[in-house]
C-alpha cells in the first residue's frame, strides 16, 4: 500500500553502488517483485539470481555484496534491529548470506534505503557514507589496515553524527581471510560465509548511515496493537535469553550431551561450569546489551579486568563463539576465551569458523599431519589456550601454518590430505557451527547437508532443534507440523523432512522481513509465530498475507536460492555430512549416537521440498507452482 | 524502542529522529540510557517568541506551533540534550508526556522507564540514587595494556 507517494513498510529504494566507476544512483523497489519476495535476502536472492553470472569469482569485482532489511526492520516489530548481506560466497562458492543485530538495518531505512547493491570494484580504498539519502563514495587510506574498533570510533567521527551505524571490516577482511565478518556498530558480526574477504577484494572499508526519514504505517493503529501484543510475547524470553544471554543454555547443552568438544570427537565437556552463562554473568558481565527494538537483550558486554587475558568492554561471548572457540579446543576458562572473542572482532574474523579451523588445527597436529615446522614451534594441544591465541594471530596475519587455515577448514583439509578431510567438519565449505548431528539431534544432519542454502548452518534458516529437542510447535502445528515430535534420536519413518521443511521455510521469513531469529524461537507464547508476523506484515504494509501466504513467499526465496546454488554446480553428492558428524560419539550422556541413515533422511526431505531426488534440483512442477519459470529454463532447459 | 514508540504516538510513523526521548549507548562503558525531558523549564524563558509554555493540566512544557519559528534557542538552552529539533516541521519537539499517559513508559520492555506518582517515584529514586554510588568502586576501564 502507499501512503504519502510511498510505500508503506519500506523506505522505497535501492542505492546501487558501482565502486569501479566510482558512481552511486538510486532505484525504485518494485512493488511486483515484493508481492513475489516482501524483501531481505529473498528480494536480494533475485538480484543476485538475475545479475551474477554462473561461475564468477567471488572476490572478483563481478560478485556483488547486497545490503538488505526487510519490511520489518526497524520498526516496532519485537527484534528488528536486523541486516542481512547477501552475496556470492568466497568461502563456500554458493549463495551466502550473512545477518548481524545492532542498528544498521533500522538506520539505512531511516537514511531512505532497503538495499544497498555493491557492485564492482575500488582501486583504493574507499567507504560509503549513506546519510539522510544522499550518498558518497569517500577515500579510506586512513582507514586501511585499522581495526574494527579503532575504524567505526573514526568514522563516527568524520561524519560527525554519533548516532550513526557503522558497518566495516578489519584487517581480517582486507586479508581476504576466506571467513572474515562484517562487524555492524562495533562488535555485532555478520560472521559467516566470508562477507567480510568480499568487501575487502571491493577495497570497501565501510559503509556508514543514518537518517531522518520514516517509515511509514499502513494501519498505524492496528499495527501498534499487534506490535505491543508481539513485544509482550517475545519480552518472556528476557528471564531466559535476556538473563544469561545465548550461553545460558549451555550447561543445559552439555547435560543433554548435546555440547561438540574436541572438535567433535565429543558432545560433553567436564569443565562446562567454568564456561557457562552463569560464570560470565559472575565476573565478567558489565551489562547486557539489546539491538534496537530488542525486548529480550542477548547482548553481554563483557570484559576481563586484569591479569594476562586483559581485555577492554566489548559486546561478546555468546554461545556458539564459547563453544566454538573455547569448548572445542577445551581452553577450560572464560578468560582466554574473551580474549580470544575480542581478537576474532576486532580484526574482523568470524568466531565459529576461527573455533572450528583451530580445532581441527590441533587434532591435525595430535596426529602429526601438521608438524612444529608448520607451525613455527608452536606446540598445539588439547586445552593449551595460550597455543590457541597464538594461532588465532598467525590466521589473523596470515603467518605461517595461519595462511593456510585462513583458507578455511575445508582447503585446508585437501591441502594436507591424508585422511584430514575426515575429521575437518563443514558443509558445502562452511564450517561447522556448534549444535551437533548426533548430540542436538538428528535435525541437524538433514540440517548441515541441505538445510541451509549456504552451507553448514545451525540457526539459517532456524535452529532444527526446535521441534524435537525442544519440543516446540512454534505456531506451526495448524500448519502441518507433524506433531508431536519423535525422540531427537530417530532417524527414520518420523517425517522428520516434512518437520524440517516447514522449520525452515518458518525460518526463512526471519532474512526475508528483516528481524532476530530469537524473536522466533521458543515456547509458542513467547515468539513471534507465523499468526503473529501475519499480523505483524499485514498491518504495516497494507498487504493481507496469511500465515500461508508467508510460507508460499519463503518458500519461492528459499527455492530460488537452492536454484542458485543448482546453477553453481551444486547437486545431490554435494548434500553430504564430514565423517566426523556420523561418527559414533565418544563419551557423555550422548555416548555412542551416531548417524546411520542420512541418504533416507536425506531422501525424505527432497521428498517434502518437492526436490528430485536424483539430482537434488527443485522439481520442474515445483518451480512452476512457485511461479520461477524463468528459473526452471535455466536449471531444466527450456 | 521507547523512540520508536515515541514518534508512533506523536506522528503516527516510525522516525527515532521524531522522537523525544533519544537513548544514548556509549560503546566504549556500560552505558545506555534514554535522555528524556524533565520538564524544568528552563527553556520556557529562554524561548524568544514566546511559544513555550506551562501546560496547566499535566504541568508539561507545551509548544504552541503558531508561535515557533524553529529558531533552535529551546536547544540551546536545554542542559540535556533532551529538547530538539523535529526533521519534518522544523518546530521545537519537547516531551509533553503524551498527555499523561506516555507511551515510552508503556512499551519499555526494560522496565526502565516508569510513570508514577510521587510517593512510588520517591522510592524508586533513592534506589536509583544508591546505585550511582556503585560506580565508585568499580572501575569501568581497564588498564590499557
């Protein structure tokens, strides 16, 4: 709907940005292409579908990094505080897409924008100054080479608005570190799939925003209802999530065996007390922290006052960066572990790949794959955080046996050879993040071999465990959800593809209007269920779109996503897990589960996607149904 | 949220720049904390044109929009920052405390912000009172190292 010449929910255009020309202009949205897609990484899925061409380079200036909110982003809508980057991943060579909180998704709507497309390439380095819809590309040799930190306090500076968000990299993506992250307002990552090495080969330091301009409302009232109402559920989650933030839940984790550890080789760690939410909360919380429009606070600004793992306030350590970078590699304390979550975004790296790359660095050495002269005599074990920080560093630098794991775990691995493809653990190349195929639950192998248009993911497009491990309906039960659920165990004849699928395309509306994930996990009074962003998007755009309606809408993004990667190359034999996920587990409450049948788990899926089974590509009919026809020319043939 | 709230109620859009109150994170100290007016008036007799006001009813400052030229002088006067400029009209934007029932309280998922009546007020401000002391012993950076 329109209101005042503009269309309601969004600021109405695309800046698109063409750094080897050095030239900026601006488009329309098209209303018909957001009927199709509503917005986030779903519109941007389009772009990129209709703009790249098969096979670019994804740190070549012909990839492209788009910068998408969606409909919901920045208004009152509970968790809005949201930005998706959606780009030709370097890590994987798939879609990727990559989402951070903070304030930058709210501010570049209130600068006049939905999507900034960033397209070719600098010749030195330059930053994007997006302020109150009038946009600039400016010189940032100053900035080159500065940390995160040091780079976002000087450009609030230099634009002179304390308000404004910063998005930028660190030297971790000047260095083309393959899994470098976006770091949003200072310690907010948009980590995964190497977004971070994609702006550094566009020699884009940062993009900075922020405006004046609204959004507007299409039935302000009856929004502003469905907004209280959705603020108050999601505000329930504050006594759990808000209190000991993401890593609260990891004593529970590790209780179930359901905590990866050593690299892993296990899902149960003996020293999780001292790694727990608790702990952080007792000596090394100063606050938590929110993302605009936030009732739940996540956030932990922690820091380590004194002693050798000093480190200064910094928004970090939740969940996955604790078990990743200090349960894998078994650091045994939170201090090291800060200091380690502090280095990881301030120079711009993400945390999960950094854990799971160093982890599998020190069971490559345990089994003398990689050598002292590799390393330069540093001595990796088990438990050792101070050989863990020193690696983190020579990745940082690109120095030594650090050039090759900066690669990520998945080069690495063919680079070494000799059987170390069996323990590094990623899917399509992305790294494995920190809930286990065989502890979590069973989810998560469907999950990490096809789940996640980008590769190995744990919350994209939501966190599989919700419907067995958890056991919640999530609103989804009058809509198909098989219920009630099995044990997480199971593998087979539990309609677990059918579960997941509909988990997913839930999931996938979260990157397609532009809001947390957390806002849409949990009890069913307590998120944002499908009745709820019904509610949510029917009131603020105008456009009456059921809950059905929604999952239609993700489902064609998310298809269409699939079909992007289909179009790369990707086909059935890549939808597989490492063997280390299938691996029987060694000790704790999990001992002993391993993962038996993944092609029938696998089969079912495609089944419940509407996928052929042989090839792994959306079905004709399927694509039809979606209205792609386009799409299916190219992947099918006419 | 309070901002968004804030200019949902008074314009019917969602524009933190609109808003009245305006929260302030300082990202190097644990520090987040909505500046909002306090209704002291001070601008009152600062404002050349007269368009300040004491509202009678709520005891707020009110602006009349005839009178305002947007001259900034309320802003310049204001100890806090909390009297500002609206982007759209270019009129003074000062809280009016949405006629006694304002919205930001109400939404405030924090709790943070309260409305009340001067015996609970009193209260919960010796409590808030007590913890700025808390500030003394410990210290809010470390060492650089």
């Amino acid at each position: 709907m329109m209101l005042g010449g503009k269309l309601c929910g969004y600021a109405g255009k695309i800046l698109r940005v063409n750094l080897s020309k050095k030239k900026v202009a601006e488009e329309e949205l098209k209303p018909e292409l957001l009927r199709l897609y509503l917005g986030g990484t779903g519109y941007a899925a389009r772009i990129l579908w209709d703009e790249l061409e098969r096979g670019v380079d994804p740190l070549s200036p012909e990839n492209k990094l788009i910068a998408c909110t969606g409909p919901l982003t920045g208004t009152l809508a509970p968790c809005s505080g949201s930005i998706e980057f959606a780009f030709k991943s370097p890590l994987t060579g798939i879609f990727g897409q990559t989402r951070a909180g903070g304030g930058f998704g709210p501010r570049l709507k209130y600068a006049g924008y939905d999507f900034i497309v960033i397209e070719g390439a600098s010749d030195k380095p330059v930053y994007l100054s997006v302020i109150d819809g009038s946009a600039e590309i400016r010189d940032a040799s100053h900035l080159w080479g500065k940390t995160v930190h040091e780079a976002t306090h000087m450009l609030i500076e230099e634009v002179g608005d304390p308000q404004a968000s910063v998005a930028c990299i660190g030297p971790g993506g000047e260095r083309l570190i393959r899994y470098a992250s976006i770091m949003v307002d200072y310690d907010r990552a948009a980590g995964r799939c190497g977004g971070g090495a994609v702006m550094g080969s566009k020699k884009l330091k940062a993009i900075v925003v922020n405006g004046d301009r609204g959004i507007e409302i299409a039935k302000p009232d009856e929004f502003y209802d469905a907004a209280r109402e959705a603020i108050s559920a999601v505000g329930r989650q504050r006594m759990g999530l808000g209190q000991f933030g993401t890593v609260g839940g990891l004593k529970g984790l590790n209780e179930s065996g359901a905590l990866p550890t050593k690299n892993f080789q296990t899902c149960y760690y003996e020293k999780a007390e001292k790694m727990s939410g608790e702990e952080l909360a007792r000596k090394y919380l100063l606050k938590r922290r929110a993302c605009l429009a936030c009732p739940i606070g996540c956030g932990r600004y922690v820091w380590v006052p004194a002693g050798l793992y000093i480190t200064p306030p910094h928004e970090g350590a939740e969940y996955e960066t604790v078990d990743m970078l200090g349960v894998q590699s078994m650091m045994g304390s939170l201090e090291p572990l800060i200091r380690a979550d502090y280095l990881c975004n301030t120079y711009g790296i993400d945390t999960i790949s950094a854990g799971n790359v160093i982890a599998f660095a020190i069971e490559a050495y345990e089994r003398g794959l990689i050598t002292d002269e590799d390393t330069g005599g540093l001595k990796l074990r088990w438990g050792d955080a101070d050989a863990c920080l020193n690696l983190l560093e020579m990745i940082i630098e690109r120095r030594g046996i650090g050039d090759l794991l900066a690669e990520g775990v998945k080069r690495a691995a063919e680079k070494i050879g000799r059987g170390a493809e069996d323990f590094a653990c990623h899917g399509k190349g992305l790294e494995v993040p920190a809930h286990d195929t065989r502890g979590t639950s069973k989810s998560f192998a469907i999950q990490y071999a096809i789940g996640n248009p980008r590769g190995a993911c744990h919350i994209e497009p939501l966190w599989a465990g919700m419907w067995d491990f958890s056991g919640s309906g999530l609103g989804l039960r009058e809509l198909g959800l098989p219920w009630p659920p099995p044990s997480r165990f199971e593998e087979v004849g539990v309609r677990r593809g059918e579960a997941c699928r509909l988990l997913w395309l839930y999931g996938e509306l979260a990157s397609i209007l532009g809001i947390c994930r957390f806002s849409m996990q949990g009890g069913e009074d307590e998120i944002l269920t499908p009745a709820r962003l019904s509610r949510l998007v029917s009131t603020l755009t105008g456009w009456e779109l059921s809950p059905r309606d929604l999952l239609v809408i993700s489902d064609r993004a998310y298809t269409l996503k699939r079909c992007f990667n289909v179009r790369e190359g990707v086909s059935r034999k890549d939808d597989k897990l490492p063997k280390r996920l299938m691996e029987p587990l060694a000790t704790g409450p999990t001992k002993g589960q391993k993962v038996e049948n993944l092609d029938a788990m696998l089969d079912e899926a495609y089944e419940a996607l509407g996928w052929d089974k042989m090839t792994g590509k959306p079905k004709r009919d399927k694509l039809r149904e979606l209205g792609l026809d386009d799409v299916a020319e190219v992947i099918w043939g006419a | 949220m309070c901002e968004l709230a804030c200019s949902y109620r008074h314009f019917r859009v969602i524009n933190p720049a609109r808003s009245r109150i305006r929260v302030v994170r300082l990202p190097q100290e644990p520090v987040d904390s909505p500046i909002y007016c306090i209704q002291c008036g001070l601008c009152i007799g600062a404002c050349p044109f007269g368009a300040l006001s004491r509202d009678l009813k709520t005891g707020t400052v009110k602006v009349s929009f005839e009178k305002c030229t947007g001259c900034g002088m309320c802003v310049h006067v204001c100890p806090y920052g909390a009297a500002s400029r609206d982007p759209e009209s270019r009129k003074a934007l000062i809280c009016d405390l949405c006629d006694g029932d304002p919205e930001c309280a109400k939404i405030c998922p924090e709790g943070v912000l309260l409305y009340l009546d001067p015996d609970d007020a009193a209260a919960y401000k010796r409590i808030a009172f007590s913890r700025l002391q808390r500030k003394e012993v410990t210290p809010l950076k470390p060492d650089a190292r």
